[in-house]
C-alpha cells in the first residue's frame, strides 16, 4: 500500500469513526464541496436500506452542488432520509429550490 493510500484509509476511516460514535448515521463535515461528496459516497450506499438515513448537517458551513445530489439521491433511495440542516445548508437549498425535495415527508 502507497503511503497516499494509506493516508485515504486513515480518512475513511475516521469519517466512519464519527459517523458510528455518533449514532446520527451520517455525518457531514463542515465543508460540504465536491471531495467531501467523494469520501461521503461510500458511507451513503453502505447506509442504503429499508430505514431511513439519518444525516447530521447541523456543522455545515459550505455546501456545493454535488453533495446537494448526494442528499436528493439519498432521498429518493432505499427508505429515504431524514436531514438536520445548519443555517449554512438550509440557505443552500432555499437558492437552489430543493426545499420540498430534501426536506418535505412527502418527498420520501
């Protein structure tokens, strides 16, 4: 193993070190942009299943349009999710119009 891959593994598994010792399900980092969508992908559909994910949002600080797609692909599979946003990822959707999207029990 590469030194380069050894330090992804420390990170995978710290996200998941969190993620677990947490008991939220899902948690998202701060800054919410495209590398953080890459590192989040594989907890996502590893939670995917009957029950809804429970993602905690309520740190973000940043959030781009690919972990926007995460979220709404998140919706939209298996038993869906339940979100908690911080003001920074409530702002985001309310500009991208993804309001009853991600946040509606409809939606489910």
């Amino acid at each position: 193993m590469e030194e380069d891959d050894v330090g992804q593994c420390d990170e995978e598994m710290s996200m998941t070190a969190i993620c677990e010792a947490s008991g939220a399900g899902i948690v998202l980092p701060a800054r919410c942009d495209r590398a953080a969508a890459e590192v989040l992908l594989p907890e996502f559909v590893a939670a995917v299943g009957l029950q809804p994910i429970s993602i905690d949002g309520s740190g973000v600080e940043h959030v781009g349009q690919a972990v926007l797609q995460l979220l709404v692909s998140a919706r939209r599979s298996g038993g869906g999710a339940v979100i908690t946003a911080s003001p920074a990822l409530l702002d985001a959707v309310q500009l991208t119009g993804l309001e009853s999207e991600l946040f509606e029990e409809a939606a489910l």
